[in-house]
C-alpha cells in the first residue's frame, strides 16, 4: 500500500507517512537533537542562549532546560524531550546524558536498518543490552560510605555550570541541607528550599535553618516580627466573593448605599474575628487579602503574607506542621502550625519572610545570591542537578566512576555478552555498547581534544583491567576517576540506559505516522514535519 492508496479512507486532512521514510524521518529528529545537547556535555560543554516569544532570554548548559525551552514540534523528538524530562523528576540530573545516549542509538539502529535487519529485531537487542547493562552496572557499583563521596558527587553534579567557581562551599551547603532533611531514605527535592536573592555573590549563599519566601507583610502597620508564632495557613480567599458579572445592585438613596457599605464592612469584620479567634498570629494565605480586612489584622497585631505561592504554602505547612486549611469556619487551634519566631527583613529593594525555629527541625533553605537573574536561574538548575545527585545516591547508596568510564567499561563488557548471543540480536547489542561511547566522545570533542586517541587510550586502559579509568578534564588525562573524585549516582546511568533504550526501541517500531490537522477547514494549517524530508 502507498501513501496515496490510504486516501480511498483517510479524509482530507489527515496526511500519513509510512514506512522507512517515516522511520527515516524520526531518526533524524532525534539525532538532531542529540547534535543539539551534545555540545552541552560536561564541565567544558559550551551553553545555549534561548530566547522565547515573549524575548525573555536564557542561558543554560542544562539538557531538559533546552529541551523544554525549543518547544520543539516534531513528535520523535518530542519523545526523546520527554525522556529529559523524566530523568530530570526522577534524578535530577543526567539529562544531557539521556537525550544523547537515545539519539545515538538511534543513529546506530539507522545503520543496521540499512542493512535490512528488522526493527523489532533491533529493540529486542536493545532490550537484552539494557538487562546486561543493568547487571553489570550492579556489579560496577561502589557503596556510598562517607559524606566526602557525597561531596564529590555534588562537586562532579556542578563542575563546568555556572555554579563551577565556588562548588566547594555549595557542595558542602548541598551535601549539609540533605543532612538535615534526611530522617529515613524517603528524601525529595521538594524538601528543600532554594530562594534566590539577588545581590552579593555566589559565595555569599548560605544555608538558613528554617523557610524563607520571596514575600513581605500585606499591611506596613503589621509587626515585621513576631515571637512564639502560631501559623495560619491559608489556601482560600480571604475576600468577600465579587459579585457575578450579571448582579445588578440598584441603589437609589444614599442610605441604601451606606446599608450596603455597612453590611460588606460587618462581613468583613467577621471574617476578621474569625481569624481573631482562631489564635494565629502569623497568617500565609495563598489569595488575596481585603483591604479592609489587613486593617483589622494590622490593628490585632497579626502579621500576614497574601498571594503565598502554592508550593511554598506546602513547604510550610511541612516545616510548621500546621494543616493547609480551605474552609475559615473549620480553623482550630491544633491546626496551626508554630515557629519561634517570623520576621520580615528588607535587602536591598526586596523582602523576605523569615520563619525561624520551625517545629519541624529538618526545614532548611539554600539562599542563593547572585548579581544578576540570569546568573541566579543557572545557579539554582547546577545546585537542583546537586541536590538531586546526592538524594539519589543516598537513596541507591551507590555511586558509579564519571568522565566516561563506566560507559567504557560497559560497552566493553556488552560485546563480550554479544558474542555470547545467537542471532542478529548480536548485532544490535553491539550496536548498542557502540552508542555508550557517545559520552566520553562527547566528553572529549567539547574540550577540544581528539575523541579518536581518547577512546582508543580509554578503551586500551579498560582491556587492561582498570574498570574506572575516565577523562579527568582538570587534567585532560585519562586517570582513575575514583581517585580523581569525579564520581556520579548509579541511578543517574540506570535511569537515563533504561529510557534511552526504551524511547529508541519505541520510536524504531512506529513505521506509520498519522497527522490530523483538525477537520476544520479554517484550522490553522499545521507544519507535517514529515513532509520537508528528502
Ligand atoms: P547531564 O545533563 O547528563 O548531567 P552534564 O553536562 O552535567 O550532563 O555532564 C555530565 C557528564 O560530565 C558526566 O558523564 C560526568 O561524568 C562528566 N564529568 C563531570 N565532571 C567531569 C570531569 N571533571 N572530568 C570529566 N568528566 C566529567
Ligand atoms: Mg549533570
């Protein structure tokens, strides 16, 4: 069947592409996108300006950040975005990693298409690769033993990112707010804070015991501190609802009008005895805030914050133990949350919300400075990537050698288990342990030196037995990075081999793509980016 024989029932507006020009086309989606982040790999990767449609302007070295920022619009290739982005909430970190690793499997898969093996064949090599990759991943693992290897995962997390100047005192800042938040292995990013600030310098960032948010007291008659804080945290409006759009009030006399006023006013009051009541002294909305209400606040000594962001309301309610609360009527004492003290400081031209001895001694905030925003925004992706390594290698307990090492040592090991293999299978297992070599090549190219003597020199040092040996880019040699201290999670690798495989066996077997532009004939006309191809 052809292109043409499926108009007999596809109506107008859908188009279809078959076969190997379908598949040829989505390959080359996702190999231009690894061309696009391979640049970007490791500590000498070179960054990318973005620029959106509003020309808010971006500068990034990290994978999922480009990735997302492209808005990219050709189906493949947003299967391999989408692979960035699992590893960035599962991780944290390696995307880079992953986006590369699945576009060059797919460029390996290309050549054996070529010489018509078949795709289902090709994935189920994949998949025996990915097993093995796995097992002997386990096997090359080391145990997390001591806070300096954690350190060392961070160091390696931040080398050549914007945070590379001063990623000793950030990864002992990192390594340090994990400490404090880990009770049992169950640790996430969202434990922690980071609140930017700008003004000073990178090394200025500390870490604060307790929560900081980006907001200041509603009414300038509030206290800016208070002592012993009883927290009420709100995630409703504390407004009087706005009347629907088709509400007529009609009001004729002035009296009417004062009646009117006067009720809006005892709502108001109420609502302000209500909070009275309630006992808080310390209030974090997440909507707006009357007016006339923060008055009353204001005049009752109590200090409130409205528009509190959704996540951070979260955050407090984690490290206050107070209970987010929807209804104003339900409030009651137990349900507050308490602090020692929440104060509002001034720097610079912005405010802070301090909250200081929160009940819940594992509440930590990494407060970052910076001159400017764009500094600012790269540092906190270099310390997230930071954080989310050390989380995870806690939470595997194992690390695995960086630079390019443990990729080496696995593709050296995968064509042993190749030719242990019957069948064209061997082929694509082969071609796999082929595409692992990717990183370190990748490694190399960015920092200048020739990819073909580093992998020549890596590949003679792992025949000889030493399974750790790497790219050191501090020294451009080829060393031990267990040593050298450059040293990554384990799930970073088995997270980003799994999905790589997984995304390149799943874009392998589609050989029929079918785009609607919508039945509407007035519809916009959307690009079919299977059609600009040879
Ligand atoms: P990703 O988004 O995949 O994490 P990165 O740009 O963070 O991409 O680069 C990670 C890679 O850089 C890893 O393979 C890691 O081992 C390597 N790397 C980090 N520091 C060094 C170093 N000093 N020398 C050589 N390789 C390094
Ligand atoms: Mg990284």
């Amino acid at each position: 069947m052809t292109d043409k024989d499926s108009e007999y029932i596809l109506p107008e507006h859908v188009s279809r592409t078959l076969g190997r020009e379908a598949q040829r086309n989505n390959i080359l989606a996702a190999k231009v996108i690894a061309d696009i982040v391979k640049t970007t790999l490791g500590p000498r990767g070179m960054d990318k300006m973005l620029v959106n449609s509003s020309g808010e302007v971006i500068v990034t070295n990290d994978g999922v950040t480009i990735l997302e920022e492209m808005e990219i619009d050709h189906p493949a290739a947003k299967m391999i975005t989408d692979i960035a982005k699992t590893q960035e909430s599962e991780v944290g970190d390696g995307t880079t990693t992953a986006a590369l690793l699945a576009g060059t499997l797919l460029a390996e898969a290309e050549k054996l298409l070529e010489r018509k093996i078949h795709p289902t064949v090709i994935a189920k090599g994949y998949r025996l690769a990915v097993g093995e990759a796995l097992r002997i991943l386990q096997i090359l693992a080391i145990p997390v033993k001591s806070k300096e290897v954690l350190k060392q995962v961070v160091m390696t997390a931040m080398t050549g990112k914007g945070a590379e100047g001063n990623k000793e005192a950030l990864s002992e800042l990192i390594v340090q707010a994990v400490d404090q938040v880990a009770e049992k292995k169950e640790i996430s990013l969202s434990d922690i804070k980071i609140q930017k600030l700008k003004g000073e310098s990178v090394q200025d960032s500390t870490l604060i015991q307790g929560m900081i948010i980006d907001k200041e007291r509603s009414h300038s008659e509030m206290p800016s501190l208070v002592s012993k804080a009883r927290i009420l945290i709100l995630d409703c409006a504390l407004e009087l609802k706005s009347p629907e759009s088709e509400t007529k009030i009609s009001i004729s006399s002035p009296d009417q009008l004062n009646s009117f006023l006067e009720s809006e006013e005892n709502r108001l009051k109420e609502m302000a005895d209500l909070l009275i009541a309630s006992g808080a002294s310390v209030i974090f909305c997440q909507k707006g805030i009357d007016d006339v209400l923060q008055y009353y606040l204001a005049k009752a000594g109590i200090f409130a914050c409205r528009r509190v962001a959704k996540s951070d309301l979260e955050k407090i309610a984690k490290a206050t133990g107070g209970k987010i609360i929807s209804q104003l009527r339900d409030v009651h004492l137990s349900q507050l949350g308490s602090a020692d003290e929440v104060e509002e400081v001034r720097k610079g031209e912005d405010f802070l919300v301090y909250i200081r001895g929160c009940s819940n001694p594992h509440a930590v905030t990494i407060l970052l400075r910076g001159s400017t925003q764009h500094i600012l925004d790269e540092l906190e992706r270099a310390v997230k990537d930071g954080l989310g390594d050390v989380i995870a290698a806690i939470k595997s307990g194992a690390v695995v050698a960086g630079g390019g090492a443990v990729e080496i040592e696995l593709s050296k090991q995968l064509r042993v288990f190749a030719r242990s293999l019957g069948g064209r299978e061997q082929l694509a297992v082969d071609a796999f342990a082929n595409s692992l070599e990717c990183v370190p090549e990748a490694l190399a190219e960015n920092a200048g030196l020739d990819p073909i003597d580093i992998l020549a020199e890596l590949k003679r040092k792992h025949e000889t037995g030493s399974a750790t040996h790497g790219l050191n880019l501090f020294t451009n040699q080829i060393e031990d990075m267990l040593s050298a201290g450059i040293i990554e999670p384990l799930k970073v690798k088995t997270q980003a081999i799994s999905s790589a495989a997984e995304v390149a066996s799943m874009i392998l077997r589609i050989d029929d793509v079918l785009i609607s532009k919508g039945p509407d004939s007035n519809a916009k006309k959307i690009n079919n980016p299977y059609r600009d191809i040879d």
